[in-house]
C-alpha cells in the first residue's frame, strides 16, 4: 500500500481519510522568435513535416549566442503532494511572496 505524506508539512495524509492534492509546476524557458516566419499547414497550402521544423528549431538553438538561452535551456517538471490545508495555503500564495502587509516609514 502507497503512503503519502504533505511535502509542506510532512503529515501523513490516508488514502481513505484525507484529501491529497497534487500540485504540479512546470518551468521552462519562454524564446521567442521574431524572425519566425512560421505558416501554418492551412496557409502553405501542403503538409507540414513536424519533425524537420523540430529538427530546424535544435540546430538553431545549438547555434544561438543568445546569453538568456546559454544560462538553462532545460525544462523543469515539479510535483508534490499537499493536504488539504496547505493546499489552501498555496492557493491564497503561490509563489510564497510575503502576505503581510509592507508599512512605508518616511526618514525623518
């Protein structure tokens, strides 16, 4: 039997008892061609061969200076489980900012 447990707040949560949530993020780099004179099958009026253009885009990459695509091409895909609670958590806060409120003093 699988045992499951928040990998917020490590509580055990029961298959039977609680509700797991599965929380799945996906990070990637977004690039963005402006030069891409892309056209759609519709358009072309022909089929589009797929794996040529995949091909194409990864020997473009492989030659691309561009600093922003050197530092992590690598896509990233996270999951983690959460009980109920900290599912509500992450909802009211996704990214963990901070929640309360900031208070501007001024300098005299």
């Amino acid at each position: 039997m699988l045992h499951y447990s928040c990998d917020v707040c490590k509580r055990p949560i029961h298959p039977h008892a609680d509700i797991r949530h599965i929380v799945k993020i996906e990070v990637f780099a977004a690039i963005e061609d402006e030069a891409c004179d892309c056209q759609d099958a519709d358009e072309s009026g022909g089929d589009v061969d797929h794996l040529e253009e995949m091909q194409d885009l990864l020997e473009q990459l492989d030659e691309c200076d561009d600093p922003r695509v050197a530092q992590d091409v690598t896509a990233r895909s996270m999951r983690f489980d959460l009980c109920d609670a900290c599912r509500r958590r992450f909802v009211k806060n996704p990214l963990g900012l901070k929640s309360g409120k900031q208070l501007n003093f001024s300098n005299n």
